[in-house]
C-alpha cells in the first residue's frame, strides 16, 4: 500500500466517523438545510435555486477548512 493509499483510507474513515456524529443532529441534515433555502425564496423558482446552490456550496467550501483544523 503506498502513502496516497494509506492517507485515503484515513481521510475515508474520517469523513466516514464525520457523518455519522452529524447525522445525529438535524442541524447538519443536507436536506433540512436545501429545504429551508427553497422555502426562503417565497416560491422564485430561479431564487429558490440560487439559495439552493448556495446551501450545498456552504458544505463543499467549509469541509477542507474542517480537515485542515483536524489534521
């Protein structure tokens, strides 16, 4: 096994071992999160889709700062 492989399998269990605690509080439910962003655009289907987009990008950007802290 070579150290990419090795370092994966550790990033892997990490956001594995991430998901499980977060799942455990409906705060970091995805869902609720996309859901509340549609309800905000007051039925704009273009607003409701750049809220949208932005609810998902908030995970996606914040996760490498999250790894960076934990590693």
């Amino acid at each position: 096994m070579t150290a990419v492989q090795a370092t994966a399998l550790v990033l892997i269990d990490f956001l594995t071992d991430l998901d499980a605690m977060l799942a455990t509080d409906p705060s970091f439910i995805l869902g609720k999160w996309i859901g509340d962003a549609r309800r905000w655009s007051d039925d704009n289907g273009t607003y409701a889709d750049f809220l949208e987009y932005n609810a998902r990008n908030q995970v996606h950007l914040s996760l490498p700062r999250l790894l960076l802290k934990v590693c």
